[in-house]
C-alpha cells in the first residue's frame, strides 16, 4: 500500500472532519505514479467522448449534405414557402458546415466548439418548423441525429466539469512539482554560496583576531621592565628640571614688582640694562634664566640693587628681603642651575634615544597591523554585504518554495479530496 494509499485508508475509517496530513515533498514522485494510471484512463476516456462526438458530427455532415441536396415536398413545390425554405435551407448548411469543419484537438477545446456548434445546429423555432414543412423527411432524420449529439454533449459536459478538471489539475501539478524541484536546486545553490561565503567571512574574522592579538602583545612589549624603567627615570630627570625652574621662579616671584619698575625705568632712559632681558625674566624667570648664556641677569641685578631707596621704594620688610634675594642670586648660583638643567637634559635625550631603540620598531609594525586591520575590516565590509545579499536571495527562494507546496497542497487536495500540506 503506497503512501496516498494509507491515508486514504486512515481517513475511510473515519466519519467526523478529514485532519490535515503532512506530505513530505520526498513523496510527490510516488503520488504522482500512483495516480499516473488514473489520469490515463480519464485521458483514455476523453478520447473516446471525442470520437463518438466525432461521429457524431459526421452524421450531421451526412444529414446536412443529405439536405443540401433535397427536394421539396410535392404538395409546396410552388407555393412561395418553398422559396423561403431553401434560402433558409442554404444559409443553415453554410453556417452548420462552417461550425463543425474544424474542430480543435485539445479534449477541453473540443468540447467548448462542439457546444458553439450546436448552438448553430440549433435552430430557432420559426426556421426549424419552415424547414420542416418544406423538407419534412430530411429534417426529421436530422433533428434524430441532432438529437443523438445533444445527449452525447450532455454526457461529455459532466465528464468536462469532473474528470477532465482533475486531468487539468494533475497536469498543473506537475508543472509545479518541477517548478519546485527547480526552486530546492536554487536553494541548495543559495545556501553552498552562503556556506562559501561565510567561510571566508570567518577566515578573515580568524585572521583579525590573530592580528588583534599581536596588538595586545605589541602593547605589552611597549610595557616592558625595560621601557617603565627608562620611564621612570625620565620622570625622575623631568622631575629635577621642575624643581630646578620651580626654585628660580620661586626666588624671583619677590622681585617681580621691582623687577617691572625697574624695567620701566630703563625705557625711560634711567638705568642702562638689557630691556628685552628684563621683559624676559618678568615674563618666564626660570626660562630666561636657561637661555641667559651671557648672564645679562646680573648687570640687570646690579642696576635694580642701585636703584633701590633711590627710584624704586621699599618698605621695611622689603628692605631686608631684597638684599638677601639679590645676594644668593649669583653667577655661579646662575650657572649651577643652568649645568644641572643642561645635564639633567642630556641624559633626558639619551633616555628618549634608549626607549626610542625599543619603541620605534614597536610603533612600526603596531601601525603596520592597524593598516591590515583597516583593510581587513573593509574586505568584510564587502563581504558581509555580499552575505546578506545572497541571503536574501536564499529567503526569496524559500518564499517561493513555499509558495509553491501551497499550491501543491491545493492541487494534490483536489485532484485526490484528501486534505493535505505538502512540507520539505
């Protein structure tokens, strides 16, 4: 017992509402051999309705020829009745004959002109009963054969609305059970496409992660005992340089106000001292202190300490703490800071050199990584697009795989009644 065979059983035992059965696609083949030999004979049966139509019809040429060539009756062969009755006698044969000379193959064909032509064949009242008066015995043998054709196309018309739809539909059937082979090849091929891709998305993301990686360990090279301890000695020496500027800053912060009379008086011609100097200490005493190679600081001393009591007042407190300030500022206080800078900076350069050794290698093949990493993320940029593409061409094949087992269900359900859902 075949597949359609079982539920056809399962549902002949039961006599509430047919259940949905599910029918794998996998089945479709043997459903549509187990009904191959059903639909021939329908077909079978069709064909010999279309012979026995046929035959028919060659009745009706023989009757119509049979027609065509009679004589009226004796008795109205020279009334005017008789002239009225061949001319309608000519005009039927011509369309008569014209309505059953070519007749289509196709069995649904067929049947849609064999009804058109019994519609010719058919004469309206008034005609047929004139004929009938002027050719009685001819139109009495043809009304028995028009007769015989009637019954035959009403047994044909309940076949056609029966059997042959079934045929229909099963031919229909099919052409989508190809059309969704069709489609499961489209998806097979969508998804080795999708399967190819997505190997080589996850081959470029492997190999970002391995980049990704030697980052992280370029960064803990970067990290090195080595390099923290170069740091830290950096910042020990930047530390000293700030200490050194801070301790200058600090001493002339007391003698900025005279510092700034002083260089007004200058301007005006009073004192004879490097004006763009004393702007320079005002500004940065530190900074100009490190730059003064000459020491103009000291005639600029020299001067301000001249000038005290004189053109520049002090108060009492003032006139104790400017001596004192001035007098530890000396030239070789001067170059004492400016060597311990000077020293403190050469072995900063010599630090930035030793960690640059280590570094720029480093730097080098960081940023080198981060250029393939820049062009990795826009091959999967691309790639990804192409991905998503062919997936939605994978979507719109199984929308269209889907569709289409509705539609066998529908087929399969009408051609055989049993309610079923074709699924993959």
């Amino acid at each position: 017992m075949g597949f359609l065979d079982t539920i056809r059983a399962m549902f002949s035992e039961k006599k509430t509402q047919l259940e949905t059965v599910d029918l794998p696609f996998a089945q479709i083949d043997v459903f549509v051999s187990q009904h191959s030999d059903k639909i021939k004979g329908i077909e079978q049966k069709a064909y010999q309705f279309k012979q026995e139509l046929n035959d028919r019809f060659k009745n009706i040429r023989v009757q119509l020829e049979i027609l065509k060539r009679a004589e009226p009756d004796s008795g109205i062969s020279a009334s005017k009745l008789c002239v009225v009755g061949k001319s309608i006698r000519d005009n039927f044969y011509d369309n008569a004959y014209r309505a059953i000379s070519s007749l289509p193959e196709g069995v649904q064909d067929f049947y849609l002109k064999s009804q058109d032509a019994f519609k010719v064949l058919n004469l309206d009242m008034r005609k047929a009963e004139i004929l009938l008066m002027v050719f009685k015995k001819e139109m009495t043998d043809f009304s028995k054969v028009l007769v015989d054709l009637k019954k035959e196309l009403d047994v044909f018309k309940k076949f056609v609305k029966r059997d042959l739809t079934v045929i229909r539909k099963y031919d229909e059937l099919k052409e989508v059970v190809e059309k969704a082979k069709a489609s499961k090849k489209d998806i097979s091929k969508a998804k080795d496409e999708l399967s190819r891709i997505k190997e080589e998305l996850d081959f470029l993301e492997s190999k970002k992660q391995g980049i990704l990686e030697q980052l992280v360990e370029l960064q803990a090279s970067k990290k090195s005992s080595e390099v923290i301890e170069l740091d830290k000695e950096a910042k020990e020496l930047e530390d000293k340089n700030k200490a050194i500027c801070s301790e200058i800053d600090t001493k002339f912060s007391e003698l900025k106000k005279p510092l700034k009379k002083f260089e007004y008086l200058v301007s005006q011609g009073k004192y004879s001292a490097n004006q763009r100097s004393i702007k320079e200490y005002l500004k940065s005493p530190s900074q100009a202190v490190l730059n003064d190679y000459k020491l103009n600081i000291i005639k600029i001393l020299v001067g301000l300490t001249k000038a005290f009591g004189k053109d520049i007042n002090l108060d009492e407190k003032q006139q104790i703490q400017m001596p004192l300030i001035i007098e530890s500022l000396t030239e070789d206080y001067f170059r004492k800071k400016q060597e311990e800078h000077k020293v403190n900076h050469g072995l900063l350069q010599e630090n930035y050199s030793q960690k640059t050794q280590i570094l720029t290698p480093l730097v080098f093949k960081e940023r080198s990584l981060e250029r393939e990493i820049k062009a990795l993320d826009r091959n999967l940029e691309e790639i990804q697009k192409d991905y998503d593409k062919h997936d939605k061409i994978l979507a719109k094949h199984k929308e269209f795989l889907e569709n289409r087992f509705n539609k066998l269900s529908s087929l399969i359900s009408d051609v055989t009644d049993l309610p079923v859902q074709v699924n993959d």
